[in-house]
C-alpha cells in the first residue's frame, strides 16, 4: 500500500517538473534584448500617455489655467505698477455741440452703438437760427447768380459796362463765401433742422459708457457732455516706470503682467515716452491673446536682455507630479507634465536648473488644475 502511494506521487511529482520546464524553455526562447525593448516601451508609452492632459486653449482659459512663456532671469529686472486703459481712439467723449433741451434720448449705458448712431436729441434755439442763416445764405446766392447772368447778357449786348459786370460777379463770389460758411457752421452744429432739432451721434462704435442726459434736461455751453462711447477690444497696459527704465526697456519687449494678483496677461511693449516732469516714465503695452477689462490694476516684471541669465517661471508653474517637479509644457492639444530640476525661489518665481530650452509655452497660475487632473486619469487608468 504504502509503495503504490509513494509511487502515485513521485509521478506527480515529475509531470509538474516537465511543465516548469517546459514554461521556463518557452519564455528563454524570446531574445532577451526584445523582451527588454518591449517591456520599456509598454511603460513609455503608459508614461507617456498619463503624463499628457488633453485641454484646447479655449478649454484651459475657462479653467483657469494661464499660459506664459518661459522668461530669463538674472539680467537688469523692474517691477512696474500698471493699470488696462483704453487704447488711444478707443474713447470719445461726446459733447452736444450746441445748448438746448433735452428732447429724447436713443440709448442706455452699456449698449452697443455703431459709428454715426444717433445717442440724443436736442431742441435748439441757436441750431434753429443757424439753419435760417444757411437759408438765407443760399438765397442771397441764388439772387447774386441771377443777376450776374443778367448782367452778362446786357453786356454782350453792349448795355451795361464791363465794370458793372465785374461788380455783380464779385457780388456773386462774396454770397456763394457766405453760403459756405453758414453751411459749416450748421454741420459743426449737427445739422439742425428749421426747429432747431439736432441728432447727437457718436463718433465712434464701441459701448456707451457714460450717459449724462435725460429727456427735459436743459444744456448750457459750460456743461455739454452727454456721454462717452468705448471700444472694449481696444485697450492697453500703461505703467509707470522709474528714469532708468528708458536706458533699459526698448520697443518690443515681452513681459508678463499679472491681473487682480492671479491671471497673467503677456504684452509687447509699444511706446516708452520721456520722463515728465514728476520724474516718471510712461510704458505702454499692447496685450497679447487675453483682453483684460479697462480699469484693471496691474502690475508687470520688465525682463532686460531677453535670452540671458538663468530660465525662471512663475512659482505655482511648477507641480510635484511622482514626486518629482514638473511644469506642464502646452503641446497640440493639451499640456504634458515635463521633470524639471529647480534652483534658487525669489519674488514669486523658481529658477529652472535643467529640463526646459527656454523656448515653451508652460501653465501658469492654475497648473495645480492640471495637476488634478491628471492624477484623475492616472485613477481610472488604475481601475
């Protein structure tokens, strides 16, 4: 008995042998170097995958994640307090050009005009009195013209003299001159009708931003502004800088502006004037991609000598992804989460040892968004 067991397991025993053996010689038959290379791939490509988020630039905008280029630190730096204005010829003042009444008001503030719409209407006892002058004018023209061409027909017929002709051409040069002016000074005045109505208009399209008539209102030349019309897409970022900064800033600089202490805003530096005469220096910018609204605070680091010094970004650009620091470079169609090495934290920004050109666009402000979510995808990846 006990031998037919001994024997049953010591065939067991060498069957479970043959298949370890025969599994070990299946898996050496593959070239270990192909096997390597199979292996690292699958894991770069999972790497690769997880470490890129998908996000359009219309997409990260309304995420709130901001993207700013890599700057170079270490060269001759300004902060520059600022604010967004109005880009010149973006705002117009709008004056009714005479004083009268108040008849109608066509618009609200905040709506949307073209170039030439009507804002208000007036009633206006000068308009009415120009527009008489201009009528008269033309008649007194018409007269003068009348009787040149008669004089000129009894001259050729030898019954006036030529100094009678000569004066009643003369007599027809000064009324057409008085016509002129009298029409001038009814379009100066917004073309009033024969009652003295006139159409206020704006001068150019934008929003109205001001309106300071209402219907029955009396206007007196001291006080004749009636609103103000704005384009919104047409603004700036003016600074002041110190004397200094006109040795060091030139046209075309790029710096990058931070709005309500969160979003950056790029600009390109269009205009440097002269110190005024309170020892300040006026930048001006012209925003690149985003459009703040007019009346921002903000405020801007001024980088000298681009292409020199030491790759810095912003603090909150730089995330701990596997525990590693990484920005997220923008790529098409989204950002992937780059290993960077860091140096020196000053002022709001981090050194960047190695791991960038300096030549990528990262995200900025909100990059930790990215950072969620990707770990997001790392999870359902996981399950």
């Amino acid at each position: 008995m006990i031998s037919k067991t001994y024997w049953m397991m010591t065939g067991a025993a060498v069957v479970i042998a043959l298949g370890a053996g025969f599994s070990a010689a299946h898996i050496l038959d593959r070239p270990p170097a192909e096997a390597e290379h199979a292996e690292a791939g699958h894991a770069e490509d999972e790497a690769g995958e997880a470490a890129f988020v998908a996000l359009t630039p219309q997409e990260a905008a309304q995420a709130g994640v901001s993207v700013v280029a890599v700057q170079r630190g270490g060269g001759a730096e300004l902060k520059l307090p600022g604010r967004v204005a109005f880009a010149p010829g973006a705002e117009a003042a709008v004056d009714a050009p005479l004083g009268g009444a108040v008849v109608r008001v066509h618009v609200g503030l905040g709506d949307r005009v073209a170039a030439g719409s009507p804002l208000i209407t007036v009633r206006s006892p000068d308009g009415a009195a120009s527009r008489a002058d201009a009528d008269a004018a033309g008649a007194t023209v018409q007269a003068a013209r009348a009787a040149e061409r008669r004089d000129r027909t009894l001259f050729e017929q030898g019954w006036v003299s030529q100094a009678r002709l000569d004066v009643t051409a003369a007599e027809t040069r000064r009324a057409e001159a008085q016509h002129r002016a009298a029409r001038a000074r009814v379009s100066a005045f917004g073309a009033p009708g024969a009652d003295g109505l006139t159409v206020v208009r704006s001068a150019i399209a934008g929003v109205v931003t001001r309106l300071s008539a209402a219907p029955g209102q009396v206007l007196h030349e001291e006080a004749l502004q009636v609103a103000a019309v704005a384009d919104p897409g047409r603004v700036e970022l003016v600074f002041e800088a110190p004397p200094a900064a006109a040795a060091i800033l030139k046209m075309g600089d790029r710096l990058e502006s931070t709005v309500a202490g969160s979003r950056v805003i790029s600009g390109v530096v269009v205009a440097i004037a002269p110190a005024n005469a309170n020892g300040v220096v006026v930048v001006r910018a012209r925003p690149v991609g985003e459009t703040p609204p007019a009346g921002s605070v903000v405020s801007a680091r001024v980088s000298a000598g681009v292409g020199s010094g030491t790759t810095v970004v912003p603090i909150d650009a730089v995330q701990t992804i596997k525990g590693a620091p990484s920005v997220f470079v923008q790529e098409n169609g989204g950002f992937r989460a780059r290993p960077v090495v860091t140096g020196r934290t000053s002022d709001g920004r981090i050194e960047i040892v190695s791991g960038l050109a300096g030549t990528e666009r990262i995200a900025g402000v909100g990059a930790f968004l990215l950072k969620a979510e990707l770990a997001k995808g790392e999870a359902e990846h996981g399950h």
